[in-house]
C-alpha cells in the first residue's frame, strides 16, 4: 500500500468539504436545518455557505472520533506543522485538551506538579481524574501584582520531595505573556521521568513567529493544549491537543473520546484546517506584523505617562525566562484606575473591547486582524482616559495572586457534603467551589482551600470594582458553598 503524500499547501478536510458541497447531496440525516433550509433566520444570520457545510459525520468526511480519512489526514498536518509528533483536532475547546491531557497521564491519587495560577479546566482534570496536585506557588511581581513563571529551583524542590510524581504541568505563556524556562524544566522533569504537561492556550504564534519564545514541543514537552482560536485564526472553541513520540496516541484518543462530542461541527474542524494552512504559509509575516503592532503600542502607551505596558524589561532568567512581546499588558493602577475600572470604560465609553481588565492591568489581544487605525484608536483613548478619569491610588488592592492554604484535594472537596454560608461569614472555612474573575478563569478559590480573610477583602474589592466574578453555584456570589464538618 502506498503512503499518501501530504503537504503544507493542502487542507484536505476542506477540500472534501468543498467537494461534499458541489454534489448538492439530498439530507436525509442530522442537523435537522437541512443544510440552512429548515431555518431561513439562520440562514439570514449565518449564510448559506455555512449552512451547508454544518454537517453530521459521514464517510466521505471522515469522523473525529475514529478519523481514518481526511480528518486523520488534516491531523497528520497539523502535528507537522507544529513539530510534533501527532495532533488531535478537539472541538471542546482547550479546556478539553487540558483536560485530556492530565486525565491521559493521572489516575486516582497520582501526583501532579503544577503551578497554582493554571486556569480552572486544569484543576477540573483533577476533580474529574482524583488526582492530587502539588502545588509550585508563582513568582509574584510586586509592583504589578501579577503572577509569574515556574521558578527551576521550586521545581527542583518539589521533585526531590514528591519523586513519585507523574507529570510536571506549565503554562506558557500565562495570559500577561510571562513565559517560564521550559527547556530546563523539561530536562528536569525527563530525569526524574515524569512527563511535561504544556497549557499552551496563548501560544499558538510561537510555533511560527520569529524571535518568539521557546515553543513546548520543540523544547521538548510531551503534550500541549493549543487554541488555537486565540492567535491563529480559527473559530472559537476549536483548539489542538499536541504529542511527542513518548505519548501513546490511541491511549490519549480513548481519553479524549470520553469527554468530546460525538457530533463534532465541521465549521470548527475545518476552521482548524484551514487556519493552520495559513499559519504554515504566512505565519512567520503574519507574527512579525503582530510583533511590530504591539511593540509600537507598547511604546506609545508608555508615552502617555501613568500606564506601564511592559515586556522584555521584566526578564530575570527564572521566573520570568521570557516574555510574550505579543502581548499588550497594561499596568493601570498608577492612575487609581483598576484594570476593570479601564477595560469598562474603553467598551462602554470609547466602543473597544479589549480582553480582560483585573484588579491592576488589562490586556489587549493584538492580531493579523488588527489594522493600524484602530490602534491608534486605543492609544488615543487611553490617553484621554487619563485625562478624564485617572484619581488618587492609594487604598487599593495590590495584587492578583495570593497563596493558597490547600486542605483537600480538589475531588475530595468537589463531592464532600457541602452547605451554603453567607460570603461574609466564611473566613476560615474551606471552599467547596470555585471563585474567579473570567476572563482570565484561574481560581481565587478552589475546592479544598481555606477562605481567609484576605481573599474576602480581595473578592469584595473585585465585586466592587465590576469583575466579573463566576463559578459559584450561586451567581450573585451573595453566598458560597463550603465543606460541612463533623
């Protein structure tokens, strides 16, 4: 049997899409709209070529959950294109590959090395998996209040004194664009032979950007998460899940199988397929650009005075190894503004919807998509922001992350008999749920860690300043459910 030849040129999902299109097929299958018939306002809203593609599995199109033709094909492309070994379309978004990831590696009460500032879809592996983490505590800037990187020596500690670990897990980059050393937490992990675990979910550009931060796979990782919605192109909630040669990829296939949908949509697979075409093409030109745009904000907002958008001049080697030039965060609270005080006022104020505001920063996502007017746009409104609203900032929260006291793990706490409490009579109880602003999603509070009284005043002062605040089971967060003792 000869092998099929493949390159970087080809789409094959799309191709057989296209094809599947001009034989005008009679739909006697899901989805009931009928390729957009069943539905004009659909239609309307989404256009007929969309509708028409938005199709069930079939031979011709292959199936995600067992691709043997075209699908397998993309996948193939995908996992060169991204110098790894195999690569898994997810349809579930990168909170599925996470997941897939952690659930592929740990069973019940496996140890997990992982820093504590990993968005909540890790720590869901955890609960879903009845792993156990060990938590590595992030650097802390402390004059922007952030978290940071992986510290090498944290980790060194951590796998002297839990050698049985499965699997060491890093974010890289975080969303403020800090970047860990990745090469040498690689080299540490393999000696002690556990796995690395990458959440690559603000990496896509590295893998074909140049003078980019080290990319997981070829530094060496052995799976990664990659949404590849956020900076390469595709459809929300399409992403990759990558593998090196050490993973068994039909094990990883029959992880990801218990979670995914059965009825994966073609509109986002495709949008993959043809996104990482583009990517393999032109994104060496499409990042350079990116890169020039950023920069060139960067340096204009930090002309304004009272804003500090940062980059390169945090590295230190080890906590911040790298940084993410990419990536256009903002300092704010020199001005008495919180990070959401100024991302509401530029949506609501100024009609810019940047990514997400917090307690000290904010982040605006820059893309091939951007145009040149539009940053000036921002800049210039973030200009007159200054001038307009900017006040006294003492008194104000000075920090992102504190350190949790973990009592339970995650799963442990998840499903333990829980009750009820006011938010503010539940110092020194411990949590049963979640407590995050969104975005970014990671947790100020997960299941099993103590409430104190600092991450109450944190939590009022975010509810104060309009985060928004979610994962409770109560949505006004009036109340929060807690492990009942006894």
């Amino acid at each position: 049997m000869t092998m099929k030849t493949l390159s970087q040129d080809q789409a094959p999902l799309l191709d057989a899409l296209i094809e599947y299109r001009s034989k005008r097929v009679v739909p006697f299958d899901v989805p009931g709209h009928k390729q957009g018939r069943g539905n004009p306002e659909l239609t309307d809203f989404l256009g007929k070529s969309c509708l028409n593609v938005d199709v069930n599995s079939m031979k011709p199109l292959d199936n995600l959950s067992h691709p043997v033709g075209v699908i397998r094909d993309a996948e193939k492309l995908a996992a060169e294109a991204f110098c790894a070994e195999n690569a898994f379309f997810m349809v579930n978004g990168t909170s599925s590959a996470v997941q897939a990831m952690v659930m592929s590696v740990c069973a019940r009460g496996d140890k997990i090395i992982m820093p504590r500032n990993v968005h909540r879809s890790a720590i869901n592996a955890l609960i879903l998996s009845g792993a156990v983490p060990v938590y590595l505590n992030p650097g802390l800037n402390r004059r922007l209040g952030i978290p940071l990187g992986m510290s090498v020596s944290e980790l060194k500690r951590a796998i002297e004194e839990h050698p049985d670990a499965k699997a060491v897990f890093i974010n890289n980059p975080t969303y403020y664009g800090i970047c860990s050393n990745v090469g040498e937490i690689v080299r540490l992990a393999h000696e002690a032979s556990m796995l690395v675990l990458a959440d690559e979910a603000h990496g896509t550009h590295f893998y074909f950007g140049e003078d980019m931060p080290p990319d997981a796979m070829r530094a060496g990782a052995d799976m990664s998460a990659v949404s590849m919605h956020k900076t390469g192109g595709s459809l929300t909630q399409s992403s990759l899940l990558l593998l090196s040669g050490a993973v068994n990829p039909d094990h990883v296939r029959q992880i990801i199988n218990l979670t995914q949908t059965t009825s994966a949509s073609y509109l986002l697979m495709s949008s993959l397929d043809i996104s990482r075409r583009n990517l393999a093409q032109n994104g060496k030109e499409i990042f350079a650009k990116v890169t020039r745009f950023a920069e060139y904000a960067r340096e204009e907002i930090n002309k304004i005075g009272g804003f500090y958008a940062f980059s390169k001049e945090l590295v230190n080697g080890d906590t911040v190894y790298d940084f993410d030039r990419t990536k256009l965060s903002v300092y704010t609270r020199d001005l008495g503004l919180a990070g959401i005080e100024v991302y509401d006022i530029l949506r609501d104020e100024y009609g810019i919807q940047i990514e997400f505001g917090d307690i000290g920063n904010i982040l605006a996502i820059i893309s091939v998509g951007d145009r040149a007017l539009d940053l000036e746009r921002l800049i210039s409104s973030l200009s007159e922001i200054k001038r307009l609203y900017s006040k006294d900032p003492s008194g104000m929260f000075d920090h992102e992350y504190i350190t949790p006291e973990v009592v339970l793990s995650p799963k442990a706490a998840f499903y333990s008999k829980k009750r009820a409490l006011p938010v503010k009579y539940a110092e020194n109880t411990i949590c049963a749920e979640f407590v995050m602003c969104y975005p970014p999603g990671i947790p100020i509070l997960s299941p099993g860690e103590r409430i104190t009284r600092e991450i109450l005043d944190y939590i009022a002062y975010a509810k104060e300043k309009g985060c928004a605040l979610t994962g409770t089971e109560d949505l006004t967060l009036e109340k929060i459910n807690i492990i009942e003792e006894g």
